[in-house]
C-alpha cells in the first residue's frame, strides 16, 4: 500500500468518525475534538486514539464502540483499534468553531 493510498484511507476514516454523534452534545466525535489522532498502517488496520468529555462519561463504551464500526465501515480498512485516553485532558477550546458555534460556546 503507498503512502497516498493510506493517507486517503486515514481521511476517509476521519469523514466517517463525524456519522459517531455523542449523544449528550448532539454533535460528531470530530467536531466536538475528541477525536486525537487516525492513522491507516499496512493490510487497512486503521488506529483511533479519542477521549470522552470527561472520565466518567456514560456513553464511553457507545462513542468507542460507534467510533469502531464507522471507521470499519470505509472500504479497505480491514481492522480497527480504538483506543480512550485523558491525556491530554478534554476541554471545550478543543471543538471546531462551528460546534461552539452552535452550542453556545465564546471561542
């Protein structure tokens, strides 16, 4: 697999974590910042790092999870690790303009 083939396939990973809509803040993993890095290595193994609002947040496993099975769902990734981390810890200054934007948030 060439260099370009996995960076298209990283991007189209990353257009397909914004379908995981955390539950809480009505907007997409990507947007909210929780989503810390994406790569594509060798054979379609795609590798997802993000964090949750906060360490505690109830809807974990579901963002995980749906971050999972939408980064499998791009054509030529044939395995997924998602990994949670809190380091560096979450703050609302890590979401999009736009999300703040539309939750209300002074950027």
């Amino acid at each position: 697999m060439t260099v370009e083939a996995t960076d298209a396939l990283t991007d189209q990973v990353k257009q397909a974590l914004r379908l995981v809509i955390d539950p809480e803040l009505g907007d997409n993993i990507v947007d909210l910042g929780l989503v810390y890095y994406v790569a594509v290595h060798e054979g379609g193994a795609a590798y997802v790092v993000m964090t949750t609002t906060t360490r505690g947040c109830p809807a974990a496993a579901y963002l995980r999870d749906g971050a999972r099975d939408s980064a499998k769902s791009v054509p030529g990734i044939g395995s997924v690790e998602v990994s949670l981390t809190y380091e560096p810890e979450w703050s609302p200054s890590m979401m999009s303009a736009g999300t703040m934007s539309r939750l209300g948030i002074a950027g």
